[in-house]
C-alpha cells in the first residue's frame, strides 16, 4: 500500500478518546480527548486525507467541537455496523487506513488496506489489526499511530522535523 491520496478514517470514542462518557443529570456532557494527537494529525494530513466517524449519536456534538471545529477534520456520524458499507460507498478500499476499538472495528479492519488498534481496543479488533499501539485510546495511540504511519507507510524516519503550520 501506497500513502499517497490514502485516507486514514479513525473511529472517535475508544481511540481519539477514552471510550468515557461521562454523565450529569442532564446527559452526556463530556469526552475526554488525549493530548498529543491533534498534533501528530496536523503533521500526517500533509500526506493523506484524514476522517473521523462516530457512531454515538447522543455525543455527537461534542465529537463535533472538538474534530471539526477546534482540530479541522471531517466528522460523520455512521453506525457501527454500516462502517464497511459505508467505506466502500465513499472510498477505494485499497487505500483507506482504519483505525478502530470496537467489537465490529475488526471486520472493518479485514476489509481495508492496512488497520491500526489502541493497545486497549476489543480483541477482535486487536486480532485483525496491522499494527496494535503501545498505548491505550485518548492517552496518545493517536499520535503513535501517526508517527507509524510516518515512518513505515511514508517512510519519513525524520517526521519530528515536519512540523505543522
């Protein structure tokens, strides 16, 4: 697999975040998001085009302000089990990377090109990943997971070096 117009789609909750909801009387009100990733994102969109996709609907507007609003992503809301359908509406199979946490994360990993779980991630999904994270969703396997990328898809072994605009 090639990285150029490659997409990496990553799954929201469990892998940009904690997979933590957290309630009040009033509902959801909060995610928790790690630190590093939007960093490493900002790098690795250079080379390939990035996509979220969430399939809570409830948090859905938190997964907004913080992906599309405050980090400049696209963000769609797709059930969790279309997510394979739904690739191979939007995108050449052949060159999406997926990253992925959940229990149906791992059929959608045996269909693309190259798939990536945080250490914490369901263990289907861990089966079928290409590369498995050192560390667990919203505690930086984002970030991990770009600078793999970095290195082995793009072979950039300096990528510290690209810093973003």
């Amino acid at each position: 697999m090639t990285a150029k117009k490659s997409t990496f789609i990553l799954d929201v909750d469990g892998v940009l975040t904690t997979g933590q909801f957290l309630y009040s009387k009033r509902g959801k009100e909060f995610k928790v998001f790690g630190p590093d990733d939007n960093d490493a994102l900002q790098i690795l969109k250079k080379y390939m085009d990035i996509v979220f996709i969430s399939g809570d609907k409830k948090g859905f507007a938190i997964s907004k302000k913080r992906i599309v609003d405050d980090m400049g992503f696209e963000l769609h809301l797709v059930d969790v089990a279309r997510r394979t359908e739904w690739i191979h509406q939007k995108y050449d199979k052949k060159k999406v990377i997926y990253m992925g946490d959940g229990i149906f994360d791992g059929l959608v990993m045996k269909e693309v090109a190259y798939s990536i779980a945080p250490a914490d991630a369901d263990k289907s999904a861990k089966k079928n990943a290409n590369y498995v994270t050192k560390r667990k969703g919203g505690e930086r396997a984002v970030a991990e997971a770009c600078i793999h990328l970095m290195e082995t898809v793009l072979k950039k072994k300096n990528w510290i070096s690209l810093r973003h605009d």
